[in-house]
C-alpha cells in the first residue's frame, strides 16, 4: 500500500497521465488530500473575505487539483479494467446540464437555494436540464462503487498492475 505522501507525489507528478493504472490506496490518499486543500483553502478565503473582500484562493486550488483529480480517477478506473471515460461521461453530462441551464434560463439559481427547499428547486428546472443532471450522478455513483474494486492481478489493456507487480 502506497503512504499518504508517496500518493500524492505519484498524482501530481502525473497531473496530466491518463494512461496507465492507479492503485486505491493512490486513488483514496488523493481524494484526502483534496479534501484536506479544500478545507484549508475555504478557510482561507473565509479569513480573506473579512478582510480584503473577496475570495480567490478555494477556485484557485479547485482548478489546480481538477486535471490530477481527473487523471487519477482515469487510472483508477484503469486499474479494475474499465474505461476511464466512465467519469468522463459524468463531466461531459454535468457539463451539459451546466450548458442547457444557463441557456434555457434567465433565472439565477443561486436564488432557488437560497429561498426554496432543494427539491423544489430542481423541480422547477427544465428536463434538458435535469436528466442529464441525473444521468451525471448515476454514473458517478456507478464511478465510486468502481472505486472499492480491487486492482486487477494480471496486464491488462492499460498495462501492467501497479499492485501485483
């Protein structure tokens, strides 16, 4: 089992490898440490926010932790035998629910939030907007149990096992 640094030294040193295979112990030690940054950087931006006015410092490490998060997520998916794309069609479909919301609505939906019970809220939303929404949480669902999977023993497509080597 690969230790909390050498994971996610492993991560972002391959920031941009879609190819290959990844371990969970690599896959779980990294989502931590993300978790961990987010919880860090929100706090900062809470403390900046009091005092200079706005917040930067969560979206910067959002966007800097996505491609190592993603391409993780790719090999771990790798690593069971399936196809990475699995959670790319999650954020293709996310995407797409993004993309028809901002299209089919004027409505800020910020304000659904903040005034209506979540449920409500996504009632009032369009199909266009809300299937692929669901479809999107299925497959991330479908995703995470992937996620638990023990690595394959043998090579497989997507090269050798890092585990059983």
């Amino acid at each position: 089992m690969l230790d909390f640094m050498e994971a996610v030294k492993i991560c972002l040193r391959k920031y941009l490898d879609f190819k290959g295979r990844a371990r969970r112990s690599e896959y779980w030690w990294f989502a931590l440490f993300t978790l961990i940054v987010s919880v860090v950087s929100s706090f900062i931006d809470t403390i900046l926010s009091m005092f200079v006015g706005f917040e930067f410092v969560d979206h910067l490490t959002g966007l800097l932790l996505f491609l190592p998060g993603l391409t993780v997520c790719f090999r771990r998916l790798h690593d069971i035998g399936r196809s990475g794309w699995w959670m790319g069609v999650a954020y293709i479909l996310l995407a797409a629910a993004g993309i028809a919301l901002a299209v089919t609505s004027s409505l800020d939906i910020s304000d659904f939030f903040d005034e209506m019970r979540l449920i409500d809220a996504f009632l009032l939303l369009k199909p266009v907007v809300y299937i692929p929404l669901l479809a999107s949480l299925v497959v991330s669902i479908i995703c995470l149990v992937f996620s638990f999977i023990d690595s394959q023993k043998h090579t497989n497509k997507y090269g050798p096992s890092p585990k059983y080597q």
